[in-house]
C-alpha cells in the first residue's frame, strides 16, 4: 500500500485511515456476528443493549430469547446483519484504499454520502426505544452505530481539504 497523495500525515492520509477505521468496524463486528450472538453478552441483548430492549420489550432479553421461534429469528437477523456489515466494510476499505487515498473526488463523495444514508436508519431504529422510555446513552448502542457516524464528519472534512 503505497502513502496517499501528500502522504499518510496529510489531511487526506489522515482521511482515509479514518475511513479504513470505519471499515474495519464493519467487517470485524460483521464477521464476528454470526459467531457470537450467542456466547458472552450476545444473549441478553436483543439489538441495542439490555437495559433499553428490556424497556421496549417489556422484558429482559434473556426471558424473551427462551421462545425457540424469537431465538431462531433473532439469530437469522443477526447473521444477515453480519453479512450486510461484512459487505459495507469490504467496500469501504476497498474505496479508502484503492481511490480515496489516491484523491479520488469521487471516492470521498460516495464514502461520505453511504455515511449519511445510514444515519436516516439508525434514526428509525431508535424511535421506538426513545418512545418506549429508554434513555439512550452512547454505551447502549453497538459500536457499528456510532463509530463510523463519528469518524464520518472529520473523515469528510479531511478528504475534503486534501493531500495538503
């Protein structure tokens, strides 16, 4: 891997490592998925965290994943959610890699603008916790939510200005 025009210390250096970051994030939580929804703390969340299922649940995720149709579904969901992540990881790092640190405009248009499509979804998401009465925190939400919507602004930005 060669370093991005200006080098890996320039603005766009420095871009595309936050966006390969977001990658990463995607690709090792999708793969690691599958694998572990159900080892650890995997089985006492249904998606968020357990204090907030609990509230929009009405019941601890632990006692509500002993119905064998619930469980065999949320596994399903799960695994397709690895996939999906697995996916968007690959090609982010592809893009990062192969064009962004290269100063390919529209490498760091496509990058930024899948950033924000997504956050429309997580919106979705969490309407019905904040509705139930869960009071959302940073630590309830899984790391493939909020580590890619944090690096997006300076990852952006930093694309933006250039090899510098």
């Amino acid at each position: 891997m060669s370093p991005p025009t200006g080098g890996w210390a320039s603005p766009l250096g420095a871009s595309t490592i936050l966006f390969l970051l977001s990658g990463l994030v995607y690709l090792v939580i999708g793969a690691l998925a599958p694998l572990l929804h159900d080892r650890g703390i995997g089985p006492t969340m249904l998606f968020i965290s357990p204090r907030a299922d609990t509230v929009l649940f009405g019941a601890a995720p632990t006692d509500l994943l002993n119905d064998p149709a619930l469980s065999r579904l949320r596994s399903l969901l799960i695994t397709a959610l690895g996939g999906i992540l697995v996916a968007a990881g690959i090609l982010v790092i592809a893009m990062a890699v192969f064009a962004l640190r290269d100063g390919e405009r529209w490498a760091l248009v496509s990058l930024a603008l899948a950033g924000v499509a997504v956050l429309p979804f997580w919106v979705l998401v969490f309407r019905p916790y904040v509705a139930a009465g869960a009071a959302l925190s940073l630590a309830d939400l899984p790391p493939f939510m909020w580590v890619p919507a944090a690096l997006l602004i300076p990852a952006s930005v930093l694309g933006w200005i250039g090899p510098s």
